[in-house]
C-alpha cells in the first residue's frame, strides 16, 4: 500500500500538472502522507476541484494551488514568483505536467509546443527554484519523462521541427530532453545535497491519450483496460520523491521503481551540455539572469 510509506511531514513538494492524471495522484499521495503539496494547474477551475478533493480525502488541508500555462515562460517566472512570495522552501520538484500535440504549433515564445511545455518551462522552473531546492536539503528533483525518449535524437538544427513534424518525435525529443536534463542537473548539483531522478510511469490510462486524435488515434484506441491505473503509474514518481536509500543514483532513469539503462543518446555528456547552453538561451537565462552575489545559476 503506497499510503504505508515514507512520511513526508514537513516537507514541501511542488507537483506540475497536478489536477489529472499522475500528477493528481502523487499529489493525493503525498499529501497523505503529511506534505505540505503545492499544486500547479494550468486551468483553475480544475486546479481548485483537485485541490478541494484532496483535501476532503487526505485530511490534509496544507494543500496549495498555483497557476500557469507552459505554453508561456512568461506564465512560468509568475508562477515562481507566486511561490516565492508563498514559501521559502522546496523539498521536491515534480516536473510531470506534459502534452502530445498533434500538430505543429509554436508557442507565444517561438519555440515547438511540445518541448516547451514538456522541457523548457520544466528546465525554467526548476533553475529558478534552484535557491529554494538547496535551501531545504536533502532536496530531490523527479522529472517525468517516457520510454519514447529511447526513440530521441534532439536535432539542435531543427528544434522547432520546421523540417518534418511528428506528434511522436516532437514527443520523443520532449522526453530525451528530460533525460538529459535530469543527468546534467546531477552533475551540476553534485555535493548541493539537491538530487534529480527521470522516470518512464509506464502506459497509464490517463487524459494524455484522449486528448490528440487523427494519425495518433490509434494509441487511443488500445483500451485503457490494457493500461495501467494512474495510482500504479505514480507508484514510481512517488518512489523518487520519497524512498530512502537512493541518493547515490542522482541523475538516472527509473521504470518500475528501478534503475534502467536509458537511451544511448542520454548519456551523451557532449549533447546533454549543448541542450544545457541552448536552454538557457531559449530561456533567457543566459548572463545569469539569476544570479546573486558570488554563486547560483552560472555556478551549477
Ligand atoms: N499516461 C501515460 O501513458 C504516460 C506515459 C509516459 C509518460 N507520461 C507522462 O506523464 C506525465 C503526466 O501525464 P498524464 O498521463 O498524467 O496525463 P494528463 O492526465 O493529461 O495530465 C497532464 C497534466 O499536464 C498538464 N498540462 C498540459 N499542458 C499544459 C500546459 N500547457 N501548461 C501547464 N500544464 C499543462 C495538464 O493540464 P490540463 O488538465 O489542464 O490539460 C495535466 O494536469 C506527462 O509528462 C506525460 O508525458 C505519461
């Protein structure tokens, strides 16, 4: 039973694209187990009935809601600084808010809305809140990623995908990303006493799949009884986010609550540093846009 684990009293866990799916769920979970849970939603209407529900069946009332749109940037530096004026610590980021998008749509910051919402708002938010996740050490980051990320190249030349778009390449250059994201924050936050974790939640049957149709339309057929419940998908997001004893594995990939190989690509140091430099760029990062006397971003 996932309730009968780790305690999480006193400490504060943010979890993206908390109203559905997964992340309602590892929201529901460890705010069960005493956290004080910030949850994001992109719509707050949902955001506010998840949060309500959670409530009512955990007991526990430290249950926070925050709003932003990935498709902005601009909607993820607000929501930072919500949470800033709100809290001074974070014990784990959850980055699993995510989208497949059937067509090719670029963002109001011209990048591929995929990978925008599904990396670069991640990649935003996580280095922004970098202060506060080493603030509160022991502190971890769990980044939901996929086993399509084994199908990624990350084609630095086209990642806006002008040349050929796909819903599942643009999905799969969104999880590789993640994926080498995850192992550069490791070596980056190496002795900061901040962890970061990637995971694949298996096929779960979640609104993810029901919302593109078309050529993708297929997926959406597999019947959801084949897939898993979202509470056995989150069952290894909440293992990252809580379970003692795995802080020497920074920076790897999980599937079924152990450690996997991931692609061949990810753990491309050369690929992982670029995409890092690039990000930052997109981002606006660049020049340390965060930093403060002597240290942070242009440090990790
Ligand atoms: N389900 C699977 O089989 C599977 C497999 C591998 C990986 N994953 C990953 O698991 C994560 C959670 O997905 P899920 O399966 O639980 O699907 P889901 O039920 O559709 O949940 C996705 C969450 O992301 C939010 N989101 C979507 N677009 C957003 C945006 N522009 N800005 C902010 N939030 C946004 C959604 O908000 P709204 O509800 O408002 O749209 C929702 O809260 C995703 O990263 C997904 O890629 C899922």
């Amino acid at each position: 039973m996932m309730s009968e684990g780790q305690t999480m009293a006193n400490r504060v866990c943010l979890v993206t694209g908390a109203n559905s799916g997964l992340g309602r769920v590892t929201a529901e979970e460890l705010s069960r187990r005493g956290a004080t849970v910030v949850m994001v939603a992109r719509v707050r209407e949902k955001g506010e009935k998840a949060q309500s529900e959670i409530k009512k069946v955990t007991g526990n009332q430290s249950v926070g809601l925050l709003c932003a749109d990935f498709t902005s940037l601009e909607s993820v530096r607000k929501l930072v600084e919500e949470y800033k004026k709100n809290y001074d610590k974070l014990h784990v980021l959850i980055n699993n808010a995510g989208l497949v998008s059937l067509q090719r749509k670029l963002t109001q910051n011209g990048n591929e809305t995929t990978f925008q919402v599904n990396y670069l708002a991640p990649f935003l938010l996580t280095n922004l809140l970098l202060d506060e996740l080493k603030a509160s050490k022991p502190s971890r980051i769990v980044n939901v990623s996929s086993v399509a990320h084994y199908s990624g190249e990350l084609d630095f030349n086209d990642l806006t995908m002008e040349k050929g778009y796909g819903v599942m390449r643009a999905y799969s250059e969104s999880k590789l990303a993640l994926v080498l994201f995850t192992r550069e924050l490791a070596r980056r936050l190496e002795g900061s006493g901040v962890k970061t974790y990637s995971l694949h939640p298996g096929a779960v049957g979640t609104n993810i799949w029901s919302r593109p149709a078309g050529s993708f339309g297929f997926i959406m057929k597999i019947p959801k009884l084949f897939m898993r419940t979202p509470k056995k998908g989150a069952e290894t997001i909440i293992y990252l986010a809580t379970e003692q004893g795995i802080e020497n594995q920074s920076g790897e990939y999980f599937d079924d609550k152990r450690m996997r190989k991931s692609s061949e690509d990810s753990y491309d140091e050369e690929k992982a540093r670029k995409l890092w430099e690039m990000s930052m760029k997109l981002c606006g990062l660049e020049g340390g846009a965060q930093k403060k006397d002597g240290d942070e971003i242009l440090a990790i």
